[in-house]
C-alpha cells in the first residue's frame, strides 16, 4: 500500500480559469451551481468516470484546472445533453465538457491514445479540409491512431464492407470550399475579438 | 356531595371512532355495549365523529329525550374538544360541568397496537368516567375583568413593532428596556438581508415613534424585578436603575459629554462590541432613543469616588440635568398583558479555540464585522486589517456555536442569511475575494435562495465543508502572513488549506444567559435549550403556558427580523382581544378552603406557585383568592388536615375513577 500526500494548496489553483471556462457562451450558469448532483445522477457514463459531473462542475468553479483536465471525465462526456436537459439551475453542463475538451486539447494534457480526443481532432480536420466527413475514413484515421492493433484484426470485417460498397474510399467533400475557409476565418476572428 | 340529591343520575355515554384513529384498534360498538348495561347509564352509543355538528346535536337531543343529566364522552385529548362538547351539553340544556371527557385516542388507540387490550383499556376507562361524573356537581365560571395596560419587555425591534400596534390601536403600553436605548440588536446592524436595505433607516423611525407616542411610557435602563397578579390584573414591579441624569430635563445636546474630564474616549463602547471608546458620561449611539445621556457608574470618577470637579454639571448649567443623587427606584404598575421580547445574546466564539478568536486580531465576529462595515461604526464604514491594511481576502465560517453538540445543537437560522449578506458588503467596500465555508446554505425565507443565487453569481465562492482549524502556520509561500484555513472541500472530493487576510465567525444565538431567571419572573416555560416555551409549536406559538404573558422576536427562539415582526404583532393581537373583550371566563376547578376544618397551620401558603393563598388573621384561616388559582392542585395535596379541596377534583370523584379503573380489571 502506497501512502501519498493530497492536500490541496492554494498555489495549485489556477486563478481565473473557472473565469475562462465560463466566458465560452452559455457557461457563466456555472456560478449558479448548488452542487445538487443531478447531473451526476443523470448521466449514463458517470459511474465510469474518475470524478463526476458535479465534481466536475465544483473543480471548475474553484479554479482546479489540473484536476479537471487530467481526469477521463470530461472525455467520457457522450454529449447526451441528459444533465443539461435537467439541470435545475440551466447549466449547460454539456457545453461546459466541451470547452474543458477544448481547454485540454489546447494545453495538450489530454491522454495521448485515448480515442475521443483524437476522434473529435480528425473530425474536425477533415471537415475543415473537405467540408464534409468521410465516415469510413474518419474511422481508419482514428483507429490508426488510437489502436492499430485493432484494424488489423477487423481485416476480415472490412474485406467485407469493401465487396458490399459500403466501404467507400474515396473522400467526399464540397463544392466552392473558399466560402468554408472564410466563414471558418470569420468565426475565428469573432472568437478573437471576444 | 352528590349534586340534586334524591334525583336520579341518568348518564349518556358517547364513543366517538374519529375516523379509523379510534376505531382502527379500538372496538367502538363493543365499548358503547359494555358501558350501556353499566347502572346508570341511559344511552350508550358509538359515533364517526362526536366533534361534528351531528356528533354534538346527538348529545343535545338525548339530553332532552332522554332527561340526561350526566354526560361522558370518550373520544380525544380534553385540549383539543373539552369545550366543544361542554358547549353542546349546555346548549342541550346541562350545567357544561356536568360532564366527563375520556381520552381514549392518545391514551389509548395512538400508543397500543393489540386491538383486544385496547379495547379493554377503552372500557376501563369508559367505566372510571360514569363512576366519577355521577359525583360532579353544577359549577358557575367566573367572569374578571382585564386592566386595557399592556407590559412590553424588551426595546428591541421585537419590543418596539408590539408597543407601537398596541399603542396605535389606543392602549397604554408601558415598554422597559434594561440598555440604556431600545434598537436591540437591529440598531448595530448596517443593512439588513435579502433586500439589502439600511438598517437604521428602516428602524430609527420606529424608534423615535416610540420615543414621541403618547401612549407608550418608555422606561429603558429599567428591568422588571417582581410580577404578581393572573392573566387581566398584574401587579410589576420595574426598577429603574439611577442614571444620574434626569431623563425629564436632559435634551441630548451632549455638551457634558465634551466637558468630561477625560477629554479623551478610552473606555471600551457597547454599542460596537467593544471596538469603539466612549466616555463615561454617553449616549449610547447617535440615533438612540430615548435621546438622554447615561452616566456609567462604574467609569465615573464622581459616582466611584466623589472627587471630581463635575464639569459635565458645569456645561450642563441651568439645564441642571445631571443629578448625581439619583438613587435606584422601584415603580409599581398594574397591566392585563405582558409580552415578553427579551432577545437573545451572541454565542462566545472563543469557545471554540481551534477558530482562534481572541488569538489572531484578525478572526472577528459577524457582529463585529457588522460594526466594521457601518459608516457610522468606529473605523467610519472602512474595512481595514488590525494593522491598517485593506483585505485582500476574506473568508466566512457558518455554524459558529450552531448545529454542534457540544456547544448548541440548534440552526440559528439567519446566520446564512447574515453571513452572505456580510459577504456582499465586503465585496462592495474592499473587492476582496469572499470564501464562505457552510454546512448547509439554508436561505428559506422570502426573497433569501434568489438571494444566494445572486451571491453565487457575484462570485463569491461558497466552499461546503465545516472548517477544522485556524492556524497562522505557514507552509508554502503564499501562507506567508496569512491565517490559514484547513478544511475538507467535501464537494470537490479535496482536503484544503486556504490562506486569507480576515476571518469572520458566524455565531449562533442563544438564550440570554438570565433567561432562567426571565421564566421564573413570568411564570413562563422553557425548551431544553433555553429558549421561552410556545404554549402550541404550530396553533398557539406566541401564547406561553400562562395566560396573558406572550412571548415574541429571539427568546422564543432564533428568527430573523420579519419573523420578530410578525410574531410581535401577533402577541399585540393576542392581548388586544383580551383586552376588548374585556373580560376572562376562569375555569371553576378552584381549590377552597373548608374553614371548619383549616387548622391555620399555613403550611399551603409558601408552597402555591401564583400566590393565591393569604391568611385571613381575623379568623387564623387560609384563604384562596379563586381569581389567582390555577388549579394545579399543590395546596390540596399538602394540606395535612385535608381541609382544601377542588372542583372538579373532589376526593369522590377522584377515588370513584380510580375504583372504576381498578375494578374492571
């Protein structure tokens, strides 16, 4: 039995970041909390998750970014949008894991081979090179990252797919894609200026 | 002792099933059977609900048809329909006292769950009842008159809302105040929750109101030392302490307190716990009422010692308003009412060493607090560190002396309420950043969870978790200088230490610590906490056990100010409807003397609780005045030559419902 010291100081509080967290449109309810734990009660994944949605919530609130961020929690978040839909406060818990995935994409702290990360970062690179998703692509991507282990032993499975033609190839994507980079560049000067 | 003797008793026995409360365990048929072939009893029957408007015409026409003259009715506690059902034996045509109740619902159906033993019970006491109503006799009830005066004790906002309504509505209230000013607690406060309204500005009118009321006689710096008399006619006795200062000639324009001899305040100041200096000639804070300069005597060099060369007397001049021949005085009165609001008093943080009140100058009370942020406390409205420095941090601990069993188990109900409102103050003067550590936000109150709602969006962060300790032991650089709170954040899962400039301790209330005392002078109860005893938690909560006192504000337990309020003008409700009716109807069961065989011995006389009984020297007899007796049956019982009785308790009637018990078993 390993015995380790937890207390928390204040130096591991990132000050402002419950701040920031909450600046992302439709987040600053979070201050409304009354840590009832409904979301918690709600969500189908919270039983697998290290700390739960309130907790979540709580460690937000209180600037305790690491925690927050390193936790599988926030990638766990299926986006059922159960917790929002019955939050009694109208926090929108949903977009709140959002913008901690975002957060954590960002700083780079999230779990290198874990698939949700690297799902929601090839999804949205081929939307932006393409403009749309090639979903059997979009899975090879990510299985080639998350687990190559994997698409070799679904060989049999995709042979398969490939004789039936569900198993396209080819990317799919839109006309004019200049009109998608500029609203894309347009969003994010919005964002900047924010 | 038998009433219209050579009559024949004809009894009517009434069961009643009180839905399924009764007649859920016990066998209401079975009972009205058994007691039916009992001697004497002419009807004999079960009801659904004998308190129904058919239940009590059931009663009345039986006693015509049937030339009843005695009733019982087995139903449930006498508290709640004794009256009822006498109501319906006179208006049947009976003397109301003719009549017995047996309780057989809390007595009986409520407390058993074998339905056959029950239903024996039921009997048993069914039968005691028919034996002893056979001996009850016609008793008139005495009608006394209400002296229209009101006593209110107590000037704090509790006092001051019940003396205002009495006396708006024309009654004469005397109103004794033991501080020096009324304002009470509300006076010290600088704004009051959820509406964050001024405190002062809210109170002082009602102050001065009582102040210029030409129905309200205010005696502050009095206390109320002696109470005699029963509900209508009470004789008190108020001792007004010697303030040396004549009250009828001061005006309040406080030259004596410039020319004091100390030219400087060093002595500490009530009014801000302690962290002001006043004089020893003050008036206690700038709105206070009466507007009358006090003189303490304890501080003053001319009260303590005579030596003094009395330059208030000098600044005071023809005025001659200081009198330093004022002795204390005892002033009689006679009033029909009393109500008591006598407040609470502050829990002492320093009994709970580990939160380091009294150890580092910067953990300080709510109530201090509150004199730190009031413009008109002693730092001017400017929150500022012992040593000069403006907080950059502040955190809020709740349940300081409440919710703890070893100090007091009970919520004290506002100090949430308090605190947050404290919190949004301190926010407000100082920017600082604001952690309240709770138990439970309890904000119940009108306009109070909008309130916290508001504070949580304020950002003040609201950590659940009762605090461990407060230590000024650094451990990382940030503690440095710091007092530091250790504490499990028990929603966040994490142990913490958390480093700030000022700790506020939320302390609790709790009785004042002559509250005994109080209970006794006014022949009130107490709750084992301390607090003054409702005579009904929900139907009765600002009656006390004896008529004619009431009880409002804090001392009947912790409340906010609208809860004061309401509750004081409830108990000016209560006393304006005995006063307007103008009479109280007095339960004949009187103990009294049968002379013949009193032997004088007085041994009665000390021993009744509202001091009924004199001795009438003439004939070297006790005598019991029927109009202070409660019935509460002390004399009857010390009596060693059983020479008192009393109706309704006479010896028959006792022993024939003991017998009745007994002998069905």
């Amino acid at each position: 039995m390993r015995i380790t010291r937890t207390v928390k100081y204040e130096a591991e509080r990132v000050r402002g970041f419950g701040r920031e967290i909450m600046a992302v449109p439709g987040c600053e309810t979070l201050l409304s909390c009354i840590q009832c734990g409904t979301c918690s009660g709600t969500c189908p994944l919270s039983v697998y998750m290290e700390l739960s949605p309130r907790q979540v919530m709580a460690l937000v609130r209180a600037d305790f970014k690491d925690e927050v961020l390193r936790s599988n929690s926030i990638w766990l978040c299926a986006s059922c949008y159960g917790c929002t839909v019955e939050c009694p406060r109208e926090i929108r818990i949903t977009d709140i894991m959002y913008a901690l995935k975002q957060r954590a994409i960002r700083d780079g702290v999230y779990p290198k081979r874990f698939p949700i990360p690297i799902l929601a970062k090839e999804f949205t690179a081929m939307v932006r090179s393409k403009g749309r998703v090639t979903e059997t692509l979009l899975v090879m991507r990510l299985f080639m990252k998350a687990n190559l282990m994997a698409v070799l032993s679904s060989w049999r499975q995709g042979i398969g797919l490939i004789r039936t033609g569900r198993f396209v190839l080819k990317h799919e994507r839109i006309q004019r894609r200049g009109e998608l980079e500029t609203m894309l560049a347009a969003a994010a000067r919005d964002k900047e200026g924010s | 002792m038998n009433a219209g003797a050579g009559t024949e008793i004809r009894t009517g026995f009434y069961i009643c099933h009180c839905g399924q409360n009764i007649a859920g365990v016990v066998d209401c048929p079975a009972v009205a059977e058994y007691v039916a072939r009992l001697p004497s009893v002419v009807v004999s029957r079960d009801y659904k609900y004998m308190c129904s408007d058919p239940g009590q015409e059931l009663i009345k026409q039986d006693i015509r048809e049937h030339n009843l003259n005695r009733i019982v009715v087995a139903s449930c506690s006498p508290l709640l329909h004794e009256h009822t059902f006498r109501h319906a034996v006179e208006a049947g045509g009976l003397n109301p006292f003719l009549f017995q109740m047996v309780n057989i619902r809390e007595h009986d159906s409520w407390v058993h769950t074998d339905h056959a033993a029950a239903t024996e019970k039921a009997k048993a006491l069914a039968y005691a009842a028919v034996r002893r109503v056979r001996f009850h006799t016609a008793l008139e009830t005495k009608r006394v008159s209400v002296h229209p005066d009101v006593l209110v004790v107590g000037g704090g906002i509790a006092g001051i809302h019940a003396s205002l309504t009495l006396a708006n509505a024309g009654k004469k209230v005397f109103l004794v105040e033991r501080e020096p000013s009324i304002g009470g607690h509300m006076a010290k406060f600088d704004k009051t929750f959820p509406t964050l309204d001024c405190a002062a500005c809210i109170l002082t009118p009602k102050m001065s109101a009582v102040g210029a009321h030409e129905n309200i006689t205010l005696w502050s710096y009095s206390e109320v030392v002696k109470v005699e008399g029963y509900v209508g006619n009470y004789q008190v006795t108020v001792k007004r302490k010697p303030r040396y200062v004549n009250e009828e000639l001061c005006i309040g324009c406080q030259e004596c307190i410039r020319a004091c001899v100390y030219k400087e305040a060093k002595f500490p100041d009530e009014f801000n716990v302690g962290m002001g200096k006043r004089k020893p000639i003050y008036i206690p804070f700038p709105q206070a009422v009466p507007q009358v300069v006090v003189i303490d005597p304890a501080r003053c060099l001319q009260v303590k010692s005579g030596k003094c060369k009395q330059t208030c007397v000098e600044a005071c001049a023809d005025r001659r308003a200081i009198d330093f021949t004022q002795r204390e005085e005892l002033v009689q009165i006679k009033v029909g009412n009393i109500i008591v609001t006598t407040g609470f008093k502050l829990f002492d943080a320093k009994r709970i060493p580990q939160y380091g009140y009294g150890v580092y100058p910067n953990v300080v009370t709510s109530i201090e607090l509150e004199r730190l942020v009031t413009s008109s406390g002693p730092t001017g409205g400017e929150l500022l560190l012992r040593d000069g420095r403006t907080p950059q941090s502040v955190a809020f601990i709740l349940c300081v002396g409440s919710r703890d069993y070893r100090t007091n188990r009970w919520c004290s109900r506002t100090c949430c309420m308090h605190s947050m409102k404290l919190a949004q103050l301190v926010r407000e003067h100082t920017g600082a950043d604001v952690t309240v550590f709770y138990l439970d936000i309890r904000a119940p109150g009108k306009g109070c969870e909008e309130f916290y709602d508001k504070s949580l969006k304020d950002g003040i962060q609201f950590v659940r978790g009762r605090v461990a300790e407060v230590t000024d032991w650094a451990v990382t650089p940030e503690e440095e200088g710091k007092l530091v709170i250790r504490a499990e954040d028990t929603l966040a899962g994490l142990v913490r230490r958390i480093p700030v400039d000022m700790i506020v301790l939320a302390v609790g209330m709790e009785p004042q610590s002559d509250a005994q005392d109080l209970r006794r002078l006014f022949n009130m109860s107490c709750g084992t906490e301390g607090w003054f005893l409702e005579k009904h938690p929900k139907l009765a909560p600002v009656s006390t056990f004896t008529d004619g006192v009431f009880i409002a504000g804090c001392c009947q337990g912790p409340k906010d100010i609208p809860d004061s309020i309401a509750q004081a003008g409830a108990a000016a409700a209560e006393a304006m409807a005995l006063i307007d009716r103008g009479y109280i109807e007095q339960e004949p069961n009187t103990a009294y003397v049968v002379e013949e065989d009193c032997s004088g011995c007085k041994s009665c006389i000390p021993i009744c609780p509202y001091t009924a009984i004199t001795f009438d020297e003439a004939k070297a007899k006790a005598c019991i005045n029927p109009a202070l007796c409660k019935g509460c049956g002390t004399c009857v019982a010390a009596c060693p030559s059983g020479s008192i009785r009393q109706h309704l308790f006479e010896d028959e009637e006792i022993m024939s419902e003991i017998e009745g018990v007994l002998s069905h078993a």
